[in-house]
RNA sequence: GCCGGAGUGGCGGAAUUGGUAGACGCAAGGGACUUAAAAUCCCUCGGGGGCGACCCCGUACCGGUUCGAUUCCGGUCUCCGGCACCA
C-alpha cells in the first residue's frame, strides 16, 4: 500500500520540469540584490568524475539557497575544451579533437543535468569554439597594442622525440610523461605576457581577498615573491666595464669574498677563456643536487673596500632572478658557504650576532688575509647581528646598515635600490594544434605584425592530420601558414604557436555575464556593458585548491588588464572562494591507476542524485578532504527514504487544509507535544540557516535536518493543534532540505498538495522566541567537575541558579565541610563552586 | 630547509565567544516483525572499576594560564599541503 521512494522516477520528472519551465533562467533584475556563483568549469575528459559531483553539489546548494533568499543568481556552466588530452585521443584512436570534445561535452552535460544542477545553459560557454577564442585573440591584440604581449627568446622543456614543449607539470624525472625521453632545455622565441607589470597590484590587493581561505591568499603572495634590496656594480679588472649584482643583504657586502655569475650570463662567454668548462657547467644550469662552479679567470674590485675577488661562474645562479649575478656571502649565506667550502674560497665573518651565539664567536676571519682565525664555521650565519670588519659601517645594527649602504652606494652611483619579484612573464606560445591561434603574421619585410581585428578570429583549420610524430600539425597546413602580411600585402606566413589553455579560463566568468547567442555581444564586450556591470564581480566562486596560483592567478591578471581596457569595473574578479577538498578513497586520491574511483553514473543509477549529492556534503564539510564510504552512502539513502516515509504514512493528515502556522499568541493552548515539536522546527530553521552563513556547514546543517526527522517519526497528533504543527515542522524541513536534494524536496512538496516549485519559494524564517527552550539544564559543577544536572526555568536569576544548585542533596556531599571560596555562574547554563578543603 | 594546516571513539565527523567532550551518520552488538531472509523499527555503543547509586581516566605528548582548556600560551612529536638554490 505504501509507496516507496523510487529517485529513478522521481528526479527525471522534475528535470524535465524545470527544463520545461525555464525554472534556472537569469535576467537582469535590479529589483533583487545579484548573486554571481560561479564553479570552476570542467575540461571535458569523457565522463564527470566524484570530484565534479562534490564542486557542483556544492555550488547548486549555494546558488539554490541565495536563489530562495531572493537573490537573483547567475550560475552558468561551460567546458573548458581546448587542451592536450583532445589531441592525444586524435593520434591514439583517429578522432578528431573536435569530434572528441564534442562528443564528451554532450555526454558530461547530460550528466550534469543528471544531478539536478540549477544552471543557466543559456550561457554555456565553450572555449574551442570560434566565437569565444576569437575574444582571446582579440584581448591578445589589445595586450600587444599596450606591450602587455611580447615575444622573446627563452628556454623550455623541451621533448626531442615528439618535438614539443612540455609544461613543467609534464616533465617527471626530467623525462617526458609520454614518451619517457629526456627532457632538454631549449632556447625558443615564445609569447609572453606581461603579468609582471602588475605584480605589484597583485600583491598588495591580496590584503583585500578577506573572502579567500587564507592559505591560498598566502599562496599567491609567496608565488609573486616580493624583496627588496640593491642592485651594485662590480668593476671588472682589467676592462671598462661591471658587473651587475642584486643582493637582498647590502649589509653583508664587506664580506664578499667572490663573485658568481649564472652560466646563463651574457658576460660569460667573454670573460671565459675555458669553452669547454664553460659548456660543462652550462650543461648543470638548474641541478639542484650539486653546487658546481667554474674560475672565469677574472677578477673584480668590491666598491665597498676596492678588495679584489674571483669572478665564478656556478650552475645554481639563475638567469631569471635578479641580474643573473650574484656577490658571494659566505659567512652569511649557506649556498654561498657550501660553494665556498667545495672550491676552497674565503670566508669572512661581517655580522656579529647580538645573543652571542658561543661557536660564532670565534669565527672571525681577518679581512686582510681572509684566512680564517680560530674554529672554522660549521654553517652560515643568516641572522642579524652587528657589522664588523666593514669599514665605517661596523658596529652598526644589521637592520639599520642595510638602509645607510643602500643609500651610500646611490650616493656614490655605485648602484641602486630596486624591487624584485620571483613572478616570471607568463609564456603562453604552445607548440600544439588543440589551442588558440595566436593572431600574429610574419613577413620578411614587415616582420611581426598583429591580424587586423575586422579579421577575427584566426580560425584554427579542421583539414589537418595526426601523425602523432609529434611537432603541431598546424606546420604541415600550407592553407593556414600561407597569408598576406596586413601591412604591406604581401606574402606572410601565420605563427603556427597556439595559446596556453590557461588564457581561457582567464575570462569565461566575463562570457557568462552575456546570453550564449547574445546579437550584441561585439560592442558589449568590448566596451563595457549593463550586464558585465551588474554582474562582475563573481561573488561566489568554488574549485579545488589545486588552482590556487595558476588559474586563479592569471584570472586576477586578466581581470585586471580587461578593466584597464574598459571592458569590466572591478579588477578583482572573485569576491569569495571556496576551495573544497579531494575525494579520497582507502586512503588516496581516486583515480583510475589507483582503481579507487566511484563511477557518478553507477551511483545516480542505484540511489539517485540526491542520494549521491547528499552523502558528497553531509560526509565531510566543503573544504576538506571527503572520505568516500560505500556504506555511508546507504546511509543517506536510508534518510531521504524515511523523509519519504514520513511523509506518506501522513498523507491524508498533511492535505487537509488548515493553518500550519503556529504564532506566539496560540502558544497558550498548544501541548507540550506539539510545543516540542515546533520549537525543535524553529531550532532547525535557525540552525540550518547560520550553518550555511557560516563557511557554508553543509554537514552539521544536515545533521539537524536528521535531528528534526527524527522527531518527526516519532510524533503523535494528540490534540487539535498538532497536526498544523506537524505540517508546519514538514513544510519548514522540505524548504530547509530543497538546495541540498532537489528532486526529492519538490516531490513531496507537490504531495502535500502544494503548486511547484519549491525552489522558488521563500527561505524559512526562524522565530527566535519559539526557538528558545522553556526550561534549560543547567549543569553544577564542583572545582570545574561536573557533578551534577538539573532542570531550571529559563531566565532565572543568578542568585537563583546558586541557591538552588548549593541546596542539591548530591551537590551537598560533595560541598560537605568544605569553604565554599566561590560561585561563578554562565548565565543560564552553567555553575562552578569553588571549595577549598 | 622555509611557509601553511591538522592531530578528538572501531570509522567519517560535532562541540558557534574558554563552560556538560563525542551531535549527526557509518560500523558493531542485542531485540522486535517474518516460516525464513531482505527491508523496516526499537535498544546499547570512548576506556577502566563497581552488585549498585556511582567513581576514576580520556581530545597526539609535556608543561603553563584559569574557578574551569578540545578551545588560549610555551615546548615536543607525527601526518598532510604548498614553495624550494629567488641571492
């Protein structure tokens, strides 16, 4: 007789019905306070996996929830399509990319409405697509126009076998992830663009992330990497010129003792006379796990003591930081002493520490012979301290010398003071086909020229074939390569590079402001618009934290370059950010080559995707990791089928008209029964909703949804009051249970005789009054022990709580002949006597 | 090495401002219903002691502050994440 709960009957009706009725369409309504809630798009790999399911729970309970709070929500999806794996597939199973991607895209969109995912597709954005890469040409263009786009020469991983550039997440072991060769540094004219010149932004604004976890906020500061300090010239003996070092450690420089210039160095084929050492330690540039360095055979003058040092040449003195030379520290830089102390060079002690660390103290070396007096030094000392040995700067503080030489040696034109950053320029030139065509021409004459806007897009050509030798197959497409130079009309050839990936996730959250089939979208976009507007900046954005430089990096850039064009208001992009936690599963991360994933469709298929969404947020909360339990997703299964249950053993009951709402003033004549009932409704509404304010708590916000449930199973109507408090307590628990699962929620909303949809209902109102609990337990402990309980009225008095918990009979044996020293009472709650012995 | 974060029952996790440690769920054990099983429902469930009312111990470890510490402070250990020759 009973009807049991079926989701695969259940949530394909209410798919259709919210398709049919456009339920999750946005428009611009000035009327309601927006709410942009934004995932990160998936790359379409063939098939949604946990960790999408666990994203998309995640934001559709969040757009959902603002949705009933009456906010007009934005919460589109798209694909992030272009990329490596499309490419593969082409030269592994004969299927074009596009095709490929296509065909996942379908298949994983289906998926997704499987879930029952709020979404707008009416801005679905594809990034393979003609009419969204053509925007990342256009912003290249631009980019060009402000030198925010460049091209030079640099070195990259580099496969020799499939003739490409690897990123460095695909070089492990310094060998290729595909083929296994080993990976060789190369010098290539690639494009970059200029994220550095807004390095300083980027950082500073970092102090106004307040609705970003920290740690990722820390993240993106230790990656920009900002120090200060001084950048001094080195006269070179014998020659009319210097060289340039950076040192972030002014005070230490009467205690160089020699000079390291980076194998990479544009001096050092000059001052090398040994070719074929220099061609050694070039080969080391980068080895991390040797020091290994080279005599140049030169000399250079300290400015600051006209001391003169060996110049070296050493393979750990990167090119890309600083000047690309280095004065060496020894005594006070621990590279600098392991070098040293390999290559039999002086060193010399220059900073004193203050709280006279015993062994450091004899380790003065004199600076005249730079041969060491007393213990030789075990390590270096980084600390601060007090100078010696430098000149007239000794005996100064570290701290205050740094400032006084710094200012000396600009005084003396000696050097200046500068700011260094460890953010590189963005190299986005990819040697692959699956991309976006950068929009450039090379012509002998003119050489580099931009395609003139009124051609976009470059289209990237479909007519090409897969050998999977490696090397783009753009280079083979004589149709693509040969044009004509827009300059001077004659014959060009195309650059053949496609753009990073990572360009278009840098602004697909500005598409979604717009309809997918927008007519206007060229003036839109490219001058500022109502929509970008109303809707920039993304005020919720939620993805795995493995984005927490890259992705969200160069978003930050984007934004901010495409506000500086005219194009959005605001230059930071996502408001807050929510990074969740992996699935995990017996321990590990699920993935196929561990054989621990759980198949989404499977899934969906035996408990339905309330089951499947439910179980993904109550089992841990948003920003950890989620440990994957079979038998806790019976659980949440077992929940939704005593909902259901609950629900249809009341039928009859639950449709009967009548209020259901219970105001204070009926308060009077409700019985205990029900009073409980609905105070326990008007406690969940509370707790529910504060959870969700709070860092989104999904976990203990279903658990007091269980709470309730499970009051509810166990109430019976005794007087005329309790069944509107019982349809009440369903109502309010459906409302509540609606963002978390869907399909469910609507269905027995439409039981209870109501007209869909829930999801466009108003969220639950707690009454702070009816939440309150009449009488309270009030604990008595004795010395902060608890040594007993009892039942006392609510908003009784101090006084009140003290002299009853001293006259407790078991409280009494224990306060017996003994000097009550104190009584502190939390209000309402809680009283600790204090009795010496 | 540097910078973060975390350590709570058999397990996932609660404890909102320093105030009852273990909500909710899973597993386990017992019971009801059933010819039986599944499903469902009910009870027990940190450790130790006691016939019992109850008592002692317990939030990684050691110490401190406090009437009272999972929570604050100092130290130690372990695990996880990020960066890593950045001068």
């Amino acid at each position: 007789m009973e009807e049991r709960y079926d989701p695969r009957k259940v949530e394909p009706k209410w798919q259709a019905y919210w398709r049919e009725k456009g339920t999750f369409k946005t428009g611009q309504d000035t009327s309601r306070e927006k709410f942009y809630c934004l995932e990160m798009f998936p790359y379409p790999s063939g098939k949604i996996h946990m960790g999408h399911v666990r994203n998309y729970a995640i934001g559709d309970v969040i757009a959902r929830y603002k949705k009933m709070q009456g906010h007009n929500v934005l919460h589109p999806m798209g694909w992030d399509a272009f990329g490596l794996p499309a490419e593969n597939a082409a030269i592994k199973h004969g299927v074009h990319p596009s095709k490929w991607t296509y065909e996942n895209i379908g298949y994983m969109k289906a998926q997704l409405d499987k879930l029952g995912l709020s979404y707008d597709w009416e801005r679905e954005v594809t990034t393979c697509s003609p009419e969204y890469y053509k925007w990342n040409q256009w912003f290249f263009i631009k980019m060009l126009e402000r030198d925010l786009a460049y091209r030079k020469s640099s070195y990259v991983n580099w496969c020799p076998s499939c003739e490409t550039v690897l990123a460095n997440e695909q070089v492990i072991d310094s060998r290729c992830w595909r083929c296994d060769s080993v990976v060789v540094q190369k010098e290539l004219f690639q494009w970059f663009l200029r994220i550095t010149r807004y390095a300083e932004e980027l950082l500073s604004a970092c102090d106004d992330l307040s609705g970003w976890p920290e740690k990722v906020v820390l993240m993106q500061k230790n990656w920009i990497g900002k120090s200060l300090g001084v950048e001094v010239d080195f006269r070179i003996e014998g020659m009319d010129r210097s060289i340039r070092i950076f040192t972030t450690r002014p005070d230490t420089l009467y205690g160089a003792t020699f000079l390291c210039l980076s194998p990479r160095h544009p001096f050092t084929d000059e001052l090398v006379a040994d070719k074929e050492g220099l061609r050694k330690i070039r080969a080391r540039y980068g080895e991390v796990d040797e020091k290994a360095g080279l005599f140049s055979g030169n000399y250079c003058v300290n400015p600051m003591n006209g001391e003169k040092i060996p110049v070296y040449v050493a393979n750990f003195v990167l090119m890309e930081y600083g000047t690309g030379a280095i004065m060496s520290v020894p005594a006070h830089d621990q590279r600098d002493f392991e070098f040293a102390l390999k290559y039999g060079l002086p060193m010399r002690m220059v900073i004193q520490p203050n709280d006279t660390g015993a062994g450091l103290v004899h380790a003065r070396h004199s600076p005249a012979s730079g041969q060491p007096q007393g213990q030789p030094l075990q390590e270096a000392y980084e600390g601060e301290g007090v100078l010696v040995d430098s000149g007239p700067f000794s005996e100064l503080e570290s701290a205050e010398a740094r400032d006084k030489i710094a200012e000396y040696i600009e005084e003396r034109g000696l050097g200046k003071r500068v700011v260094n950053f460890k953010l590189r320029d963005w190299g986005i030139s990819r040697q692959r086909y699956w991309g976006t065509p950068i929009p450039v021409v090379y012509c002998d004459r003119c050489g580099i020229k931009a395609v003139p806007e009124e051609d976009l897009p470059v289209i990237l050509p479909e007519d090409v074939t897969f050998s999977g030798k490696g090397g783009s197959p753009l280079l083979e497409s004589r149709s693509f390569i040969e044009t004509v130079c827009p300059a001077c009309g004659g014959e060009a050839r195309r650059e053949t590079d496609t753009m990073d990936t990572f360009v278009d996730s840098s602004w697909y959250f500005v598409r979604y402001c717009f309809q997918k089939n927008d007519p206007d979208i060229d003036s839109k976009l490219k001058n500022g618009s109502r929509e970008t507007g109303y809707w920039m900046p993304v005020d919720q954005y939620i993805g795995g934290v493995e984005h927490a430089v890259l992705h969200l990096l160069y978003s930050r850039f984007f934004t901010r370059v495409l506000r500086d064009l005219g194009i959005i208001g605001p230059g930071e992009p996502f408001l807050n950010l929510l990074t969740q936690g992996m699935v995990i599963k017996d321990g590990a991360k699920m993935s196929k080559s561990k054989g621990n994933v759980v198949d989404p469709d499977y899934l969906i298929e035996t408990y339905g995707s309330d089951t499947s969404r439910l179980f993904s947020l109550f089992a841990a909360p948003p920003e950890r990791d989620l440990d994957w339990s079979d038998k806790g997703v019976e659980g949440a299964y077992r929940f939704l089928g005593r909902v259901w249950s609950v629900i249809h053993n009341n039928r009859d009951p639950l449709r009967k008209k009548g209020a259901s709402v219970i105001r204070k003033e009926d308060l009077s004549d409700i019985s205990d029964n029900g009073r409980g009932l609905l105070r326990k409704t008007h406690q969940t509404i509370k707790k529910v909703t504060t959870d969700m304010e709070r860092d989104f708590h999904f976990n203990t916000a279903i658990a007091a949804l269980m709470e309730l449930v499970n009051d509810m199973t166990g109430f019976q109507p005794r007087d005329e009051r309790d069944p509107g408090v019982f349809k009440f307590a369903v109502e309010s628990m459906l409302l509540l249970l609606s963002p978390f699962t869907p399909h469910i929620a609507e269905e027995l909303y439409a039981v209870l005789g109501n007209k869909p949809s829930i999801s466009e209902q108003k969220w639950p109102a707690w009454d702070e009054d009816l939440a309150k609990e009449d009488e309270v337990e009030l604990v008595i402990q004795v010395n902060g022990k608890l040594r007993g309980k009892m039942m006392i009225p609510r908003g009784i008095s101090d006084e009140e709580i003290r002299n009853l918990s001293l006259g407790d009979e078991k409280i009494r044996t224990f306060i017996a002949q003994a000097e009550i020293k104190k009584v502190i009472v939390v209000k309402g709650r809680l009283v600790n006597i204090v009795v010496g012995r």
